[in-house]
C-alpha cells in the first residue's frame, strides 16, 4: 500500500509539474508571439506596453482585494519615501527593459530577440560584481565568455539582422542587468514587505507607466494622436478590436507573471530555469517553422554556446545554495532572462500556504 500511495503521490507531482510548464510556455511564448504579431499592424509599441502595464496594475488590484477579502488581512502598503526612494528606481529600470524589448520587434525577428534577450544573464553578472552581490571567480568568467561568444555567432553574417532592433533589444537586455540588480536589493530589504509577487506587481506598475510614458509622448504620442486606428478612429468596431487586442496582450502579461508564480511554488526555482531554457529552443524552433525565421548552422552554434553559459550559471547557483546553510535572502536572479519575477526561497519548516510558506517572486519584465 506505501509503495502504490508513494507511486500516485510522484505520477501526480509529474503530471502537475508538466502542467505547469505547458502553461508557463503558453504565456511566455505566446507573448513573444503576440507582440510580434501586432507589430506588424500596430506600429506603437510604447503605447501596448502602457496599456499593457494598466491591466496588470488592473488584475493586482482585483487580486488584492480578493485576498484581503478571503484571507481578512490587509495588504501592504507602502509609505510615499519608500515608494519613491526604494521603488522608484527598479520600476523605472523594469520600464525601460520592457518598453525597449517591445519597440525592437518592430524591426527584429522573433530568433534574433530570443537570442539577443537571453545576453540579459551577461549583464546581470556584470552588475551583481560591481554593486558586489557577487564575487568574481573563474566559473563566471567562464559564464560572461559563454554568453558573450554565443551571441557573437548568432549575430555573425545573419541575413536577417538589423542593427536598430538589436540595438534596441541589446540596450534592454543591458538596463535589465541594471534592474534586476535594483530588484534583488529591493527584495532582500524585508521590511518593505513586497515578497508577494501580487504586491510587488500593485506598487511597480504605477511608477513603470509614469516613468515610460515621456518616451512614448516624444517617439509615439504625435503619430498615435493623428492615427485613426485610436483617436481619429472612424469605424467604432475597428477601435473596439483594437483596444481588446492590446488588452488581452495584458493578460497574457500578468499570466505570465502568475504561471511562473505558481510552476516555483509548487515547484522549485530549478524547475523554473531549466524550463526556461528549453522555452528559448522550443520559441527558435517554432519562428524559424511559423515566421520563417533564417537561422544558419552558426546561429544554432552560437545559440547552444550561449544556452551552455546560462547552464553553467544555473548549475553553480543551484551548488552554492547547497552549500549555503540557514534560511537567507535569495541571492542572484533565477532562470531565464525574460522574467518577470525574482524569487525568495521558501523557509525551512514552512507549509505550503499560499501567504505564509510560497516562493515569492517580484515581477519584470515581459
């Protein structure tokens, strides 16, 4: 009877675990996808991620209050020096790398995105050295070279490279260095209580839509005003279906969040980036199938020596957090560049309740 309690127990782990990752992929590659797609008829990127960030601001708040409800506790709030001393400047970096990594697939392929965007690990570590979350040792260099030489022969002679949309998608990969070194500083000052991914997401998106939104006036606020696909529209269904689109591109923003809130609680963060790696293969495969994309024997060379350096830096994370002893703070960003979220390791002893014993995360980016 153990045997064949212990033997449902893990199918059913399995089967919930690959549950999970399916539909963490479908949030995560349909968004890819998506924003793809509607750059191809709504040339206003800045303005999607506004509306973008709206209804994840939208969906937190409802959430909130849910939980508030349920769960009869009030929900952290923070005071106005907090907010803008300690969030401010990881809401602006989140901004920046969201809004740029959308602009550039108006000029970019899905691979070369894909690609370029998983860089962000590189300039990570860069950054986790210099603000010293890291010490510097030989594995990442091994780790920075791996990475670096990856996307050198990606990029190298590509028939589909274009140099603005890299440019674009290379400076998002370079502040999402900056912000998840911001966030990680954000997260291990618990007093601020934001280790709830649902919190964390209620008091970013305020500050990312402010501080996006001065690009979005200079680059696109003109030719949207003149645009009659928005407000000098003159067929009301056209608008409608306009607005639905990029409002259903924000649920596919907060379900990305959420899903990869719920694969790390039921899960662990390991699961999380190993799934992540094969997101990049399986979304390489399906533009190259889907779109077209042209990817030579080079590009996948240099796709694989990239992915090997984001191996080797997930497995010497998962080593040192071995060897580490006691409950700390997370240290380091987890997984796949992409994230929206950074974790917080579950305390030893605690149960799997939803607002005592998860893995929290801080949300990122799309």
């Amino acid at each position: 009877m153990g045997r064949w309690t212990f033997g449902l127990t893990f199918i059913w782990k399995v089967v919930l675990t690959l549950g999970l990752v399916l539909l963490y992929y479908c949030f995560s590659i349909g968004i890819t996808f998506y924003n793809k797609w509607l750059m191809k008829s709504f040339h206003f990127p800045l303005f999607m991620t506004l509306i973008h960030l709206a209804v994840i601001f939208l969906f937190s708040a409802l959430s909130r209050a849910l939980a508030q409800c349920c769960h009869q506790r009030p929900r952290v709030v923070l005071s106005w020096a907090d907010y803008l001393q300690r969030v401010a400047p990881t809401a602006l970096a989140t901004a920046l790398d969201v809004g740029l990594s959308n602009w550039s697939f108006l000029y970019i392929t899905v691979s070369l995105y894909t690609m370029t965007k998983s860089s962000a690990v590189l300039f990570i570590l860069i950054f986790s050295l210099i603000f010293k979350l890291e010490e510097l040792r030989a594995a990442l260099v091994l780790v920075v070279l791996l990475i670096a030489g990856g996307l050198f022969m990606f990029t190298y002679k590509s028939t589909q490279f274009n140099g603005e949309g890299f440019a674009l998608v290379l400076g998002a990969s370079f502040i999402g260095g900056i912000r998840w070194t911001l966030t990680q500083i954000l997260l291990q000052k618990a007093e601020l209580g934001l280790q709830n991914p649902i919190d964390t997401m209620y008091h970013l998106q305020p500050l990312m839509f402010l501080g996006l939104f001065p690009l979005f006036a200079i680059f696109e606020g003109l030719h949207l005003a003149t645009s009659e696909k928005i407000f000098r529209f003159q067929d009301t269904s056209l608008l409608l279906g306009v607005l639905g689109t990029l409002f259903f591109g924000g649920i596919l923003a907060f379900g990305l969040g959420f899903s990869e809130f719920l694969l790390v609680s039921r899960t662990s963060s390991l699961t999380l980036s190993i799934a992540g790696i094969f997101k990049e293969v399986c979304t390489l495969l399906l533009a190259a199938h889907l779109l077209g994309d042209q990817i030579s024997l080079l590009n996948w060379l240099g796709f694989a020596l990239c992915l090997s350096g984001i191996s080797l830096h997930i497995i010497l994370k998962a080593l040192n957090s071995k060897g580490e002893s006691g409950p700390k703070p997370h240290k380091g960003p987890a997984s796949s560049p992409d994230l929206e979220l950074l974790l917080r390791n579950r305390e030893p002893g605690d149960e799997e309740d939803e607002d005592e014993g998860e893995k929290y995360f801080v949300v990122q980016g799309q």
